[in-house]
C-alpha cells in the first residue's frame, strides 16, 4: 500500500522480501532494487497504515515464550 502510495507498482518477490523483514527500509529498499523518492513520505504513509492494522498483528510461533525468557520469567 505504501509503496503504490509513494509510486512504485512494481511486483515484489515474496520470498525474497519476507527475507528483509526486520531490517531498516534503506537496506530492504537497496537489497530489492526499489527506488522510493522521499523515504520519510514513505514511512509517514507505512506507519499510518501500520497503525490501522496493529490489532490484526500475530507473533510468530515461541516469541512469547522468548520474550518471558528475556524477562527473567
């Protein structure tokens, strides 16, 4: 959504993408050769988005589990 929003309609290989997942959008944006022109548009527009859908979001499987072991739990 917010990569049309900021004009780029290209296809993005899933595989490929969900292997960036976690890392800042520059190096995301670099490894997947997508060219965004005003990047802090492009996050204005991902975290209005982010934020609409937050209460959809699921952990994966023993995060919680590692987050109580971090804790000291």
């Amino acid at each position: 959504m917010a990569l049309a929003e900021c004009g780029y309609n290209q296809a993005i290989d899933a595989a490929r993408f969900y292997n960036t997942i976690g890392k800042h959008f520059r190096e995301i944006f670099e490894e997947l050769k997508i060219e965004i022109s005003d990047l802090n548009k492009f996050i204005k527009i991902y975290k209005s988005n982010y934020f609409n859908y937050i209460n959809q979001s699921k952990l994966y499987p023993g995060a919680e589990t590692l987050l109580k072991y971090l804790k000291g739990e």
